[in-house]
C-alpha cells in the first residue's frame, strides 16, 4: 500500500452525485471547452495551494496578506492560508508575454487585448478556497493552453468571476475552466487513502454578484471589493470558498468608468450689452438723450455801467452858465433845462 501513496485510484461517486454529469459541453461553462474534451480526463493532478504544477502560464501572482483565512481541518494537511491574487500583478505578467496574454484570454473567451484582458481580471474576486475543489487546469506548451484535469487543496489563491465560479489560479496564474468529472479517475499526487470532498456547484450560475450586489453607478475599486466581501460571505457559495478579507486593490485600472463631469449652468444674471457710444440721432433712452444735450450753462453775471443818457438835439458843446438867463432862450431850454 505504501507504493500508493502517490499514485492512488480514487473512486469519484461523490463528484458524480453532486455535480452530476456535469460534461465540458455543458452551456453553463460559458464556452471555450473544447480544449477540455482533448485532455486526459481519467488523470486528476492533486495539487497543494503553493505547487504552481507543471508549466505554469505566469509566474506566481499570489503574494502573502495581512491576513489568514481559516481552513476547516481535514485529515489531509491545511489550517489556513494567508496567500491572496494580486491582480495587478498578473495583469503585468500577461502584458509583458502577449502570447500568453493571448492564450489565456482564448481559454476564459476574452478578448485578446491588453485593455480587455486587464478589465477582465480587474472585475475578478480574489478568494480563498475553503475545500479541496476539481477543476480543468491549464498548461502553458509551445504556444499553447493545454488542458488538464486538477484537485486545488483547499487554502488555494484563487479569482472568481461575476457568478462566483473559479477562472484563474494565482499561483501559477493558469486559467481554470468546469471540471470534467468520470466516474473513476487516477489521481496523481493525492495523498494515501485520499476520498475527495462533496463538490461544490461552482459552475452553474447560482449566484450573479454584479447583478444582485452593485446597485449604484459606480464604485471606486476599493469599494468594489468591499461590496463582494460582504455580499459572498452570506452567498449560496460560502462553504465553498471565503472572500480574501483584505485583498490588494487593482491600481493599474478602473473597474467602472468615472461619472462624467456635470455641465456648468450658464449664468442666469442678465449681461451688460457691450459698451458703445451714444446714438444721438435716435436715443434709446432718457439717459442717451442727456448724453447728447447736455444742459447749457449760463454764463455768470457781470455788473454794466449803463449809458448815459442824452437828451435829444442836446448839443454837448453848449456852456451852461451859472446862473441862469433872466430870458432863457430855445438854446439854453434845450441844452440846459
């Protein structure tokens, strides 16, 4: 038995009757499974939280958090794990291997460009696994997405999308897609005498996060977090994995595009009309009018000395006398009378 250690057939009846004939063609898996039906689906790789497994497509992108989920304890190893996604981190990896990026972004049907890859995985959720959970894993080969079939030990970094289901795999920033699931498999690397736990119903849309949890406009992306964190711990989904409780923000982008602006409303104040001289030839006002008669002023008054006054036919070179004539004549009458 020891040689089984290793190498043990494990009977998978549990997954079967809990995910049911969960196949890779199912509509649930949101496409991209054909990769799934070529793998090697009677192997299952048990893989522990920090094992990247073989050919991984980044480097790790898990990095250690403030904090550590607590595991529930199984015979099998793990009490908890502080490992968290650092999304930032593999949105750089990607972007500096454009034929990575590609790949991966063709597994989990995303657009194959950097600013549709970053977006993706901005939205995503880091969590932490809390049981043992099969998915289809993802080598990197010559160029290409290879899939495989993979047990992730519970106290797994990994990101969940909108609907709560696993698509990437932190420590070996592989993508993940719906597992696979036969009735008997070989499991390589489980521990001896090794029973897989019930599955979890990750992958058939039970919850909505973006739907049922973001009501407003937009969210800093900080907040963005803060919302999952609160809406999953009470989720359909909270045996299945646990929120990181302090994940590292996403600097490199926005999760929501910022509001707009709001207009500037024009002035309600009327405007003075733009300064011109007066029409005096047709005033518009009183105060124009003025303008352009202005009152005369009066010159100031000026004392006269008023003429002297003379007596008709008076003659100025007549020499009155003294005395008077005892028989004045017209002569002294006129210019002396």
């Amino acid at each position: 038995m020891d040689g089984l250690a290793r190498r043990v057939t494990v009977v998978l009846i549990a997954l079967v009757g809990t995910v049911g004939a969960v196949g890779c063609g199912s509509s649930d898996d949101g496409g991209g499974s054909s990769g799934a039906e070529a793998a090697d689906t009677q192997t299952i790789s048990f893989q522990e939280p920090e094992d990247p497994g073989p050919e991984p497509f980044t480097e790790p992108a898990d990095v250690p958090g403030s904090a550590e989920v607590e595991l529930p304890p199984t015979p099998f190893g793990g009490s908890g794990s502080d490992k968290v996604c650092d999304r930032d981190k593999l949105i750089r990896f990607l972007k500096e291997h454009p034929d990575r990026m590609r790949e991966w972004a063709r597994v989990l049907d995303v657009e194959p460009t950097y600013k549709a890859v970053s977006k993706y995985i901005a939205k995503l959720h880091p969590v932490t696994l809390t049981r043992d959970t099969q998915v289809t894993n993802h080598s990197f080969v010559d160029g290409r997405a290879v899939p495989f079939q993979a047990i992730l030990q519970a106290g797994t970094a990994v990101l969940v999308d909108d609907y709560g289901r696993p698509v990437a795999r932190c420590r070996c920033g592989n993508p993940l897609k719906e597992p696979v699931v036969q009735p008997t498999a070989t499991c390589k690397g489980c521990p001896a005498n090794y029973k897989p736990p019930r599955q979890c119903k990750l992958y058939t849309r039970r919850v909505n996060y973006r739907r049922e949890s973001y009501t407003e406009d937009y969210y800093e992306n900080e907040e963005y977090d803060e919302v999952f964190i609160e809406a999953s711990g009470s989720g359909p989904l909270d045996d299945c994995y646990e929120a990181y409780p302090d994940p590292p923000v996403v600097r490199i982008t926005r999760v929501y595009k910022p509001p707009a602006e709001p207009a500037v409303e024009p002035s309600q104040e009327p405007t003075a009309p733009p300064e011109s001289g007066p029409d005096c030839e047709n005033p518009r006002s009183q105060e124009e009018f003025e303008r352009c008669h202005p009152p005369q002023e009066e010159p100031p008054a000026t004392e006269t000395t008023p003429p002297e006054q003379t007596t008709p036919g008076r003659d100025p070179n007549y020499d009155c006398p003294d005395q008077p004539p005892a028989h004045p004549g017209e002569d002294y009458l006129r210019n002396c009378g």
